[in-house]
C-alpha cells in the first residue's frame, strides 16, 4: 500500500473511533487515539499482522478493540497511557518552553510595532499620537502594568522623555524599519531599569510586583506540594510491590488477588512517579536560577546607587548598560514565573490519573492485602544487597563497570528507567529497583543495573534471552514502552515530543538520510510602489526635470577610449621552423714566443748593455 494511502485509511480508523467514544458519551483526543489503535496492532494476542495489508474485517476488529478499551473507565493501564499521552503533549524543556514563551510574546507584539514602524507622522497632533503609541509598546513589552492605568502611563512616559525626547521623534521617523525596531526595543530596556531603578528608591514603581518574594515563596510551595504527592505514589508502589513479592512467591494466590490490575496500578504509580520527578528537577532548577538572578539584581542596583549618589547629571555611558542589565534581568524573572506557572499547573492536571487506585483497591481491600507483607522502600531494597558484588569469576566476558573504576559513575543512562531487568522478564513484570552498587552491566552500548547479585550474573548468562521477554512483555502493555524507555525497539511507538527534542527523558533512534529543499525567498507578490514618494518637493524636483528633458536631444559619438571596443579579428601566419648549417672549427697550433734579454744585471763597467737573445723556435718544427 502507497505510503499517502495507508496514511489516509489510519486518519480514517482514528476518525471513526473518535465517532464511536463521543457517541458513547467519551471526548477522546487524536493523539490518545493514535497512541491506542498502535498498541492494539502490537499486542500479539489481538491477532494483527504487521506485515499484512488491513482488510475490512480487521479494521471493524481494530475499531471494535480500540473504543472497548478507551471506554474502560476501571483501567489503570487506559490511566497511564492517558497519562503519558498528556505529559507528552503539555511538557516541554526549559529551553524550549522559554523560546516558544518570547516567540509567542514577539508575535503579540509585532501588530503594536509595525504601526510605529510605518506611521509617517508629519502633524503635531499625529506625532503626539505617535509618541502615546512608542510609551504603549514600551509598557506592553515590558510587562510592568497595564497601558491603561493613567498613573502608570504618566510615570512611564516621564522616563521616556528623560532619554527620548518627544523632538527626536523627527529623527526617529527618518530611520529604516529595522532601526526602529532596535531603537524601540533598546528605548524599553532602558525605560525598565530606570523604573525599577526608581521602585527601589522608593519614588516610583507603580503597578510593578515584587516578583524575586513572589517566587521565593511560590517555589518552595510548589515543591512542597509535588514532595507531597511524590510521597503518596511511592508509598502505594511500595505497598503494590509487596503484594505482587507475595503472589510471585506464591503462585496459589493469583486465584485470590488481581495479580494483573495489581501491576498495571503499579505501572501507573510509578509513571505518575517519575513525572513528578522530572517537573521537581525542572523546578530545583528555576529555585536556582533565582537566587542567582537575586544576588545579581542586588549587585546591579548598588552599583547603580553609588554611580548615581547625589549627581545631578550622570553619562548615559555609565548608567544605560546597568538599566538594560535590570531591566533583563527583570525579564528572567517573568520568564520563571510562568514556567513555574505551568509546571504547577502540570502538576495539578497529571492527579487525575489516578483516580482508579481508589476504586479497585481501597483502604479495606489494600489493608486485607496487606497481612504478613513487609512493606519495603526502594532506599530500603538497595541496602539490604549493598555488600553484594560481581566478582572477578562472575565478570566473564562481559563488561562490569563500577564505582571505584568509571568516571561518571552516576551519569550513566540505566536501561529501563534502573529497574531489573532480570526480575521484570522472569516474575511476568515486577518492578524492582536496581542497584549500581553491585555493578553495571554494559551490553552493545546499553547499561543494565540488577537488584540481587544472583539476578546479575543470570541476566549476564544470556542477556538477549532477557531482553527478548522484556520486548514480549511490553507488547502486552504498551505502557511500559514510555515507562521503561524501550523506544529504540518500538520506533512507531516513540512520543512526538521525543520527534522534537533529542533532549528529553527517552532515547530516539537515529536516522540519516541525504535531502535537499528549497524555498522561495518572497512567496507573495511585493505590494511596494517604488514610484511612490511622500515628499511634495522631490515630486516637483522629477517634474522639472521631465519638462527640461522634452527640449533635449540624444547624439552618439565615438571616441578614441571607446572605438578600440569594437570586436576585431587578424590573421596572421605561424611562424616557419628553419636551421643553418656553418663550417665545422678548426684550429692550429703555433710556436709559444720566448725571447730573453742578457746583461741586465751589468758587470765590472759602470755601463749596462742588454743582449737580445730569440730562443722562439721555427713553425716548421713544431
């Protein structure tokens, strides 16, 4: 089947199992729906062959399937994929929640600016007009009160006029957009710290709350409230562990307990656990970046006071850096009050996940299951095998890290969110916590942590054994792929936040492929008229320059710099390859001249006489 077409008969299935709740009375959104008709094809014992074409009967079956189980109102395990499908949806990295927040903030925005921007204001009336506009954006930027508070407007008009005047705004006006739109942001940057720098003095501040009490106190109420519901989920995973202990110890009483609801109510426990876990990180996270942002805006503002003190008059030089660094700084604080905002709010919204633990297993129920079971907590389980470790005879072939051995011991990503692999496959899905301490098992890249000694070495005896049962398991309840992070051995099953960001809580396997697009840089026709000009002297400077043009004429000549630019061609013939011949050298040789003169040294006579004698011999002799 054509990838378009098996695309448009799933959208098909999801619409009509959508119709099928909403006529029973259930508003179930696309996303669970999709999540739900990829669990049931996976599960084995529906009877669906991936490798086969769907035919009608399937799809009736499939629908069928599918709303039985969104309808199940009594099903830990329909609680725990809503659960996950919701947090997928509605949680988000600080990074990307804090961009998506400006972007939205920008958007908001843009409509405010651009008639600043484009407003050619020449009238006082209408530069007025444009000035109450610039102190309107500077307010809705900022986010420090409400543009209709005339109190607020007048403080902040009275520190936009200290450092933009309203007869620059002739200036202003004569600048290109993108000027203007960093002038306006730079303008409200300052405009902040000058109204916080006057909050704290003590004259002025109006409409502007005390945001680093605000979160000093949200903070710590917040996690109170999330250590507090993190404590409720793990005391009931602790005691749904001990029961199904005792049922795996004693398989006579699966009859008389729901071994099966017990561990999807454990699931669901345990996923609300980590959850609260993960908005609890995130929140000791902004906890910190607050007292950080506190510390510094104290700085900020003594530095501020003792440049100021008593001056009259101080360089812009000096004091705009420090008001723009307020006024950022100010701007963090927003931007942790609303992810605070939403992580509480997250919070609220995941509780009604488990709403079925009371109705399956309540006070009385949980207390007659309860009899001779040792209720124990996870901190509990790894101390009692913390003398335990693999030893060297154990080790075999396989790779054991260990604490005292490897580097960033405690950064390790653990498969299976640190569970035991070896108790999950062999006791049908229990979940007990894994202890590092008695050594981490690296299997193909993987990380694998154990809860006994014993449950090691026999993982380690046959790890593919184990993980091929774990995989079995999780077709059978899908909500262990998110659980237990076994994303790379489902792909179709993956989150759509785990599509977006690598970063988040599950590992994404990696594709590659070569690709190449292209976009059109203006995909609507441009609606500027470039003739258009709003200055009646330069339309009077064109017209005189047409009326001159009408009495002139055009003449062409050629001059000695531009006739050399004509094309031009020349023959010319190649030059001839020729050689000569001379007279072969020769050469004599003569008789080396010797010639002496004799006497010159004198003798007994005062007079000298020289005596020539020739000893060159004859040509002939040589």
């Amino acid at each position: 089947m054509p990838p378009t077409q098996a695309e448009s008969v799933i959208k098909n299935i999801i619409r009509e199992i959508e119709k099928e709740c909403a006529a029973h009375g259930e508003i179930v959104s696309e996303t669970l729906v999709a999540f739900m008709v990829k669990a049931v094809v996976l599960d084995p014992s529906n009877g669906f062959n991936t490798d086969r074409t769907l035919i009608k009967s399937d799809v009736q079956k499939l629908v069928k399937l599918c709303v039985t189980r969104l309808l199940d109102s009594k099903n830990p395990s329909l609680d725990t994929i809503k659960m996950q499908v919701y947090f997928d949806m509605n949680y988000t990295s600080r990074g990307e929640f804090l961009e998506e927040h400006h972007r939205v903030l920008e958007s908001r925005l843009s409509s405010v600016s651009r008639e600043i921007t484009d407003n050619r204001a020449c009238a006082r009336e209408e530069l007025e007009n444009l000035y109450r506009k610039i102190v309107s954006y500077v307010l809705l930027r900022s986010g420090l009160g409400s543009p209709t508070d005339i109190k607020i407007v007048r403080e902040t008009t009275a520190a936009l006029q200290s450092v933009f005047p309203q007869a620059e705004l002739g200036t202003f006006l004569t600048l290109s957009r993108k000027d203007k739109e960093r002038q306006l942001v730079e303008l409200t940057l300052i405009v902040t710290g000058i109204r916080l720098f006057n909050r704290d003095c003590g004259k002025g501040g109006e409409g502007i709350d005390n945001l680093p009490e605000i979160l000093r106190e949200a903070i710590p109420a917040t996690t109170h409230h999330i250590d507090c519901q993190l404590q409720i989920a793990q005391d009931l995973a602790y005691r749904y562990t001990a029961i199904l202990e005792k049922i795996t110890k004693n398989p006579l009483l699966i009859k008389e307990f729901q071994p099966l609801l017990l561990k999807e109510a454990l699931y669901n426990v345990r996923q609300y656990e980590i959850f609260l876990q993960i908005i609890l990180s995130d929140i000791i996270g902004c906890a910190q970046e607050v007292e950080k942002m506190i510390r510094q805006l104290g700085a900020q503002m003594e530095q501020l006071k003792m440049t100021v003190k008593s001056k009259t008059a101080v360089p812009t030089s000096q004091v705009f850096p420090i008001f723009t660094v307020l006024a950022s700084l100010w701007t963090s604080f927003q931007d942790e009050t609303v992810l605070i905002s939403v992580l509480s709010n997250l919070t609220t919204h995941l509780e009604p996940f488990l709403g079925t633990h009371e109705l399956l297993f309540p006070h009385k129920v949980m207390k007659e299951l309860l009899k001779d079971v040792t209720v124990k907590t996870d901190v509990y389980r790894i101390k009692e095998h913390m003398e335990e470790r693999v030893s060297s005879v154990d080790i075999r072939k396989l790779e054991w890290l260990f604490p005292e051995t490897t580097a960033n011991f405690d950064k390790l990503l653990i498969q299976y969110r640190g569970f035991c692999g070896y108790t999950f496959a062999t006791t049908d899905g229990l979940l007990l916590p894994g202890n590092p301490a008695i050594g981490i098992l690296k299997y193909k890249d993987n990380y694998y942590t154990f809860n006994t000694k014993e449950a090691a070495c026999l993982f380690a005896d046959n790890p593919e054994n184990f993980i091929n049962l774990i995989k079995e398991k999780a077709k059978k309840n899908a909500e262990l792929i998110q659980l237990l992070e076994l994303h790379q051995q489902f792909e179709t099953l993956i989150p759509y936040s785990q599509m977006r960001d690598v970063d988040k809580h599950y590992i994404k396997p990696i594709t590659k492929c070569e690709s190449s697009t292209q976009t059109d840089t203006h995909i609507l026709p441009p609606n500027i008229v470039r003739s258009y000009e709003w200055n009646e002297w330069e339309l009077r400077r064109k017209a005189i320059k047409l009326a001159n043009l009408r009495q002139k004429m055009t003449h062409s000549v050629q001059t000695n710099l531009s006739h050399m630019r004509r094309d031009n061609y020349s023959q010319v013939y190649p030059s001839k390859e020729a050689s000569t011949q001379t007279l072969r050298e020769n050469s004599t040789g003569v008789p080396r001249p010797q010639i002496y003169i004799a006497g010159l040294r004198g003798g007994k006579s005062k007079t000298t006489y020289g005596v020539k004698v020739n000893l060159t011999r004859a040509v002939d002799e040589t």
